[in-house]
C-alpha cells in the first residue's frame, strides 16, 4: 500500500510529499520493514525534520511498520511535543489512541507539560469520537501514570 496524497496531513512549514519522496528510512507501504532498518542507524537529528512523515505510520498499530518506528521514536517524545499536539488536534481518534499508547505511554521520561495539558484535556473534554473510542480513558491512564505526570 502506497501512500496517497489524501492521507498526507498538512503540518505547519513542511512538505510531506517532498521529504518522503528523498528518505529510504520513511516507509513506502505498510510492510517496508528495509525502511524501519535503515532509521535505526540514523541519530534523532538527521531525521528530525521527517518526524510527521513517520508519525503516520502509526496510524495503525497493526502494520508491520508501526512498532519500529514508534520504538524509535520513544526516547524523543518531548522533543516531538509539536508533532504530537498536531495529532491530539485532528479528528482521528484512532491516530490519537494508538500515539498514546505505543508512543506516550511508553516514553522513559516525564512528560513535558504541554503534553500533560493536552492529555488533561482530551481527558475532559474528549469530543463524541474520542469518546467512542476511548481516546479519554487512554489519556486518562497516561495521566495516572505518576512517573510520566506527576
């Protein structure tokens, strides 16, 4: 499965298409486990910039790609702060769900603040949809969670 230009979400200042066009570490479709091999011997800071490109994979905790990047990922949860507010902001509760818990919740750090707000928040407040499907418990559970929160 390639990936179309419908599911490419709009991040502030970057050019999705553009970037994974040039990456052989971004996942081309679901299965491209070549690709989670390749990101692993990358430092944080030469993919950085790909980070909303590889923040798609985990749209789907299913796909064979999704558990190696977010495993890559893990140790940088604060640093990909923005990334993931932009997630908490979109209508995909699934997207939401599966961030929280294979890349969030799993973090070996506290969260950083603006984290801890937007869990609080979808928490709360959690539109009908979050609701539906438990994205409010899931960041409930993360926020009970004293070494992440408190």
């Amino acid at each position: 499965m390639q990936i179309s230009n419908s599911i490419i979400p709009k991040y502030p200042g970057k050019d999705l298409k553009l970037f994974m066009n040039n990456r052989d570490y971004i996942p081309q479709n679901i299965r491209d486990i070549q690709a989670i091999e390749q990101i692993k011997k990358l430092p944080f800071e030469s993919i950085r910039d790909d980070v909303p490109a590889l923040l798609e994979w985990l749209k789907d905790t299913h796909w064979p790609v999704a558990p190696g990047i977010a495993e890559y990922l893990i140790p940088y949860v604060n640093e990909i702060t923005q990334e993931l507010l932009f997630i908490f902001e979109t209508d995909d509760s699934m997207w939401k769900y599966f961030v929280i818990y294979i890349l969030i919740g799993r973090s070996q750090e506290k969260l950083a603040p603006e984290l801890i707000k937007a869990l609080k928040k979808i928490a709360e407040y959690p539109s009908k949809t979050d609701e539906e499907d438990s994205v409010d418990e899931a960041a409930k559970d993360i926020l009970a969670n004293k070494f992440l929160c408190g």
